[in-house]
C-alpha cells in the first residue's frame, strides 16, 4: 500500500537568503545573498589598471527590497569605460539566471528631485552579465562566459526588474554584471543603478 502526503505549496514571503524566480515558483536559494561584492573603479588615467572597491557595492546584495537609491549600488563610467559590479559566490556552483531589481528614478525627495540620474540612465545601452573562476578581471565578456544581457530594445533596459536567464547554466565563482552605454549621443555619461541582484542555480 502506497501513501502520499497531499498539500498546499508555501505562498508567504520567502525567508532571509531565499528568493523566486517567479510568482509561481518555490523558495530557492540566492547565491548573492550577504557575499562579498566590489565595483571597478579606474583612475583618471586611462593606462592604470582597474582597481576593485567595496563601498557601496554590499548594497546590492544585503537583501533588502526597498528600492530607494540610497538603498541601492550606482555604477558610472565617470572614470571607467564599462562600470562592473562582482560578487563572490564562496564556491564555484551552476549560475541559471540572475534577476536584477533596478531604480528607475521615481522617488521623490533630495535623490530623485533632479533629473540627472534619470538622464544618465537614459544613455544606457545594455546590461550584460557574465559569470567566470577568476576575481577582478580587466576584461569578463569572452564568448564562454556570457550568461546573457538585458538591452533598451522595446524598453527592456527600464522596468524595474530585470530577468537575465542564461542561455545555459555556466559553472563559476565570480558573476559579473557590466554597463554598456550608448555610443551616438551628444553626452556619453551613463548609470546604471543595481538595488538588489540575486543569482540562483
């Protein structure tokens, strides 16, 4: 005789470390959560190597969903060609997607007052993640390490969550998520705002 045990699938809030994919998906775990994380920032001169920094990189992956841009990690290319922000995954694990919680520059109050953090977002190009062994590399987009990417086509770039499934799972420790901006405009300023990144398997 065979038994089964029948019943409801767990609808609340998914505890600290855990995320959906989706409305409709279980609890897993997000790889991101509470890891160490940095952005590249160059000096002015263009021949230094990239230097990698915490600051304000820990922003993104501290859990909270408040997407309030003090809350959040600004990348710019005010000193770097292709801001990037790392995380490190603790151990090399099969990275499936990463889901990206932007600002889109609704707040009111001193941050979203002016409208030049909107405008910088408005020359983004694309986002572009990548998942690799190695920490700190000058150089992440190589064919084998491209999880995927989210453009401005048909106004992907500017909801405020973003999905990045991988066009297959890419095992590694490091995921990178890199900022392209728009090469024909007057003003090649550009920011991306990254509140919370999470990564799962």
């Amino acid at each position: 005789m065979r038994a089964a045990l029948v019943g409801c699938p767990f609808t609340g809030e998914c505890a600290d470390g855990f995320m959906r994919i989706n409305e409709q998906a279980p609890c897993v775990e997000n790889l991101a959560y509470m890891k160490d994380s940095w952005v590249n920032k160059r000096h002015l001169k263009r021949h230094v190597r990239n230097q990698w920094i915490r600051g304000q990189a820990g922003r993104a992956v501290d859990g909270q969903a408040d997407q309030a841009l003090s809350n959040c990690t600004t990348l710019d290319n005010f000193h770097v060609d292709r801001p990037t922000w790392m995380v490190d995954l603790g151990q090399k694990v099969k990275v499936a997607g990463v889901i990206i919680q932007t600002w889109l520059g609704n707040e009111t109050g001193n941050a979203g007052g002016s409208s030049t953090g909107r405008d910088y977002m408005h020359n983004l190009e694309k986002l572009a993640v990548y998942v690799d062994n190695k920490a700190g590399k000058e150089k992440v987009d190589l064919p084998g390490n491209v999880c995927g990417g989210v453009s401005r086509q048909n106004d992907a770039l500017y909801r405020s969550k973003l999905h990045v499934t991988c066009r297959r799972p890419i095992r590694g420790r490091y995921v990178y998520v890199e900022a392209w901006g728009i090469q024909n405009r007057p003003s090649k300023l550009f920011s991306a705002v990254l509140c919370e990144v999470q990564i799962y398997a």
